[in-house]
C-alpha cells in the first residue's frame, strides 16, 4: 500500500541547495517528485542560473499564454499560427531543434547566448511545456520541429532553408 505524506524537516534540511556558489530558491508547486528535483533545491551540477532564469520565463510564458487557451486550441485541434511567432519571438522555440542553431534563421535568446545552451536547456522548455497537460501543445511546440526541421537546417537548399525555417 502506497502512503503519500509531507517530507519531515530533517530530510528536508538533509539536502543541499544546487551548489555553495549559486544557491537556488525552491520554484514551482513543491510536490515531491511533481517538478524535477533540481526546482525542489537538490543539488544538481547541470544546472546553472541561466537554466533557472530560462525557467522561470518559460513558465511565466506558458501560463500567460497557453495555459488559459489549452482546453480550447484541444478541442478544435488546432493550435493558432501566431503561437510558435510569440515562441520565437521569446526567444526559446530554435531550442526544440537542439543547438547550435543557424543564426540566420532564429534569432537568439535575449538573455542566453546561443554557446550557452545545452541539453538541459532543452529539457527545461519541454517540462515548463508538458505542465500544461495537453499532448497537442507539447507536440504542435516541439514534437514536430524537433523531428522535421533538422534535416532541412542540415542538408536543405538555401531557398528551402528560406522557405521553412
């Protein structure tokens, strides 16, 4: 029988922030194992503060504009186009294509260098993403992206590149 309770105190006081020199306040709902752990304060060595501001404005995104229309843009199956132009816009959509992206193509992130990013960058779009519930977000945002633009960056003509990215 599985029994779901609060963590004690003295566990809670057992962990350690992310690391001595860039200490990061608990962020999100603070249900166990509901966020990574890395949101809870658990130290972590692949986080760093540009993760963290990286979240924090993805989440403020999401709940801005996502998560009110979700249930909406689901049953019409339809995501509006001018979705993924205020996620490039923010600065973050190249990132579901992985880094280095063309410069030519994506402008970058306002306050994270492109020689900055990382997987865990990545990571960090597709959890503040998944939290709004609806497969049809994460995967109209990511999932298709992530999977055909690629090989057009990659090995397509200029005037393709041109026209799709």
């Amino acid at each position: 029988r599985l029994r779901m309770s609060a963590m004690s105190a003295a566990m809670a006081s057992s962990h350690t922030p992310m690391n001595a020199n860039n200490k990061q306040a608990p962020f999100g709902e603070m249900i166990p194992w509901g966020d990574p752990a890395w949101y809870r304060g658990y130290n972590s060595p692949y986080y760093r503060a540009s993760h963290a501001k990286l979240r924090a404005q993805v989440r403020a995104f999401v709940d801005k504009e996502i998560m009110p229309f979700c249930n909406q843009w689901d049953e019409a199956k339809k995501l509006p186009m001018d979705l993924l132009k205020k996620c490039a816009k923010a600065g973050w959509l190249p990132a579901v294509v992985g880094a280095p992206w063309p410069k030519d193509f994506a402008p970058e992130h306002p306050d994270i260098p492109a020689a900055e990013w990382d997987q865990f960058h990545e990571l960090i779009l597709i959890d503040e993403l998944a939290r709004t519930g609806s497969g049809s977000v994460l995967w109209g945002i990511s999932g298709g992206l992530s999977i055909g633009l690629p090989p057009v960056l990659h090995f397509g003509s200029t005037e393709l590149k041109r026209r799709v990215a």
